[in-house]
C-alpha cells in the first residue's frame, strides 16, 4: 500500500492542477457561453456533456482548484508516513 501512495498522490495532484490552469486559461481567454463535448454512447444510451461558462463560474473554479491543491500538498507534506 505504501509503494502505491507515491504515485497515487502523484497523479492526484497533477489532475487537479492540470483542470485549476485550464480554468485560468479559460478566464483570462474570456470564454463564455455553452460548451458541448462530443457526445458518446455507454451502455446503448447517449450521452452529451455540455458546461454553461461565464466569469463567475470561472472564478469558482479556480478558487475551488486552489483549495484542493493546498489541501492535497499540505495532507502529502505534513502527515506522517509509516516507513518498511
């Protein structure tokens, strides 16, 4: 379990700093209105993913992805880690 939590943490953090970027790109490109992903079948339904942005949303975002990534960096900086 202990060899898994490196990596995990990893790719945990990365993730949510990769979306946080995302969103500050988007707000400093003034991106608004509707977004639509390209729809995709699972199980023989339809699926359409489709996200409403304006500059509220945005800034909820990025407030919301720096919150966790402290969250994440503190909890993998100052919680104690068994060794063996």
């Amino acid at each position: 379990m202990n060899r898994l939590s490196k990596p995990v943490s990893f790719l945990l953090i990365n993730s949510i700093l990769a979306s946080t970027l995302y969103s500050v790109y988007l707000f400093y490109k003034h991106v608004n209105g509707k977004v639509d992903i390209q729809p995709f079948v699972l199980f023989n339904s339809d699926f359409l993913i489709s996200f409403r942005l304006d500059g509220p949303s945005e800034i909820l975002l990025i407030i919301s992805g720096i919150i966790a990534l402290a969250i994440m960096l503190l909890s993998y900086i100052k919680l104690p880690r068994n060794k063996g």
